[in-house]
C-alpha cells in the first residue's frame, strides 16, 4: 500500500438544529412542541435534519472505499489533535469549514456542502458523492489547493487562537471594553464596544457591516456627499484590517486609532483593563475564547501557516 493510499481522512461533523433542539429539550415530541408552541415550521427543521442524515450516510460510504477514517464533531476541535498527513472533510455549512480550518496546521481541507438547495456554500466546492475518488487525488497531489491567510491572537502568558475571519477582543456582555491600544508608533487608552480584525475571506463578512455602516454616517454628516468606498481584500492576502466598534472619547480615553492594517512586521497590541469579563473569540465561536482580563497583552498579528483549501 503507498504512503497517499495509507492516510487517514478525519470527517467534521455538526449537529443540526433539529439535534441542538432535542438536546435541549430532550425528545423529539418535547422539541416538536416547543417550536409549533412559537408557531415555527418544525418540517422545515425535519427535512433540514433528513438532508444532513443522507449526506452524512453518503459521506461514510466514501470514506469507508477509501480505507482509514475517523469522525469528529466540532465540539471537540479545540482538543482534538490531527496527524501531520491527515485529509480533512468538512460536513455542513460555511462556518464549520471556517471553525476546521483555524485548529489545522497546513492539512488539506474539504468542504462538502450538505444540501445546496439550502446552503450558498462559498467554500463548500463539494457535493457528498463521490468522495472517494477526490480523496485519492488529493492525497496524491493532483488536486488545486486555495491559500487562506488567517489571523492569530497571542498572549503574554502563551495562550493562542487563530481566526479564518476575524477575531473579536471586548467584553462577553454590552459592557464597555477598557483597553489600551498600540498601532506602529501610535498608542492610546480606549472605551469600545470592541475591536475586529479581520481576514481577507473575513473581510466581505462583520468588518464590511462595521466599515460601510461608518461610511455611511460619515456620508450623512457632510451632507450626502460621497465618501470612500470600502473594498475587501483577496483570500491570501498577506494583512488584516482592524476596526473598533464604536468608540467613546472621554477625558480618560481617545478615538484616534479606529482603523488600519495589520501586517508580519506591523502587528496590533492591546492591554487589558477591563477587572473581569473581556475576551477574545474567533469566527463567532464565544464558546472558544481566550480570557483577556486586567493586565493580559494580546499581539494580533498574521498567522505563520495559511489554510489549505481543497478547490
């Protein structure tokens, strides 16, 4: 059997709504009449809960022509350690292949998108038949890959996480966020709802509503007249864009950093001063954070290994 033969694919799954549904309430007929008590579509929830089955179903009997495999839901990413020569199979929507693709370290990475009639899938190329055969062709090489710049958030006491989109720093409630904040040469104490820095594929995501919504008010103030336009950025690209959400100068604090690039040699630095609830999460994971309290430094720079997406 030759090496590419030999490697092991491990397959990401996701619950679907009708399971988080059942989980919490803790029988079908319970969830049932939880939804139709809110007047929801519970069929839509069944019939979403049925593709993903068949996909699932689909996907299995490829991996299983394929030789080794292991399934992993996503719960378990931040703990689960890959194989330097493992192939990754994404199950489900945009988000997972997102969530996968930051715990990985330059495997290949597969989206499958579970139901296109449902899902638009920006980065989920692939449909649930015929796995096997593509599997082959990426294990030999024979596949194009994508490269994804992603984001990566360290802090003075080791910890790290990496964002595909973008990476939130702030509070965990509507508190302000207290902090102090370092660009190149400029540096100041802020009050914000919270900083975003963003990737190239995160940048037509929460940074473009964050940017053209200040745009837009800055359009108004003078009077309509036109402002600049905001422009993402290509998946690749070797810089982030930060921004802050709203903030507030007082006497204690100032509003003159809000908006730039990041890159290798220029990072973004923050200090905490916020006593106890600040955070700092990626791809709207809040469930995956790095506690950022009083005293806690974070560097956000470009990470040193780019995603690896099968095309």
């Amino acid at each position: 059997m030759s090496a590419a033969a030999d490697r092991k694919v491990v397959l990401v799954t996701r619950r679907t709504r009708l399971d988080e549904l059942i989980a919490r309430h803790h029988t079908l007929a319970q969830a049932r009449f939880y939804l139709e008590h809110l007047n929801a579509d519970f069929s839509d929830y069944l019939a979403e809960s049925a593709a993903y089955a068949q996909s699932l179903a689909q996907v299995v009997s490829g991996l299983q022509a394929w030789g080794r495999y292991q399934l992993v839901d996503r719960t378990y990413l931040p703990n689960f350690v890959f194989a330097a020569d493992d192939i990754v199979v994404a199950l489900g929507q945009d988000g997972l292949v997102a969530n996968t693709m930051k715990y990985l370290d330059g495997q290949p990475l597969i989206g499958v998108n579970p139901e296109p009639s449902r899902w638009d899938g920006v980065l989920l190329p692939f449909e649930s038949d015929g796995l096997s055969a593509l599997i082959g062709d990426v294990a030999r090489s024979r596949r194009a890959i994508r490269a994804v710049t992603m984001a990566e958030a360290r802090l003075s006491d080791g910890q790290m996480l990496r964002a595909v989109n973008d990476l939130f720093i702030g509070p965990r409630t509507h508190a302000s966020a207290l902090y102090e904040i370092q660009h190149g040469a400029g540096r100041e104490v802020q009050s914000s709802s919270g900083v975003i820095v963003a990737t190239g594929l995160g940048s037509t995501a929460w940074i473009k509503s964050i940017v053209t919504g200040s745009l837009a008010v800055a359009q108004a103030l003078r009077g309509g007249k036109p402002s600049a336009e905001y422009a993402a950025k290509a998946w690749d690209a070797d810089t982030l864009t930060f921004a802050v959400r709203e903030p507030f100068p007082t006497r204690t604090s100032q509003a003159s950093i809000v908006f730039g690039e990041v890159s290798r040699t220029q990072p973004l630095k923050l200090r905490s001063r916020m006593p106890e609830n600040g955070v700092i999460f990626s791809d709207g994971m809040e469930s995956d954070f790095l506690r950022f309290t009083a005293g806690m430094e974070a560097t956000i720079g470009v990470a040193s290994v780019q995603g690896c997406l099968v095309i």
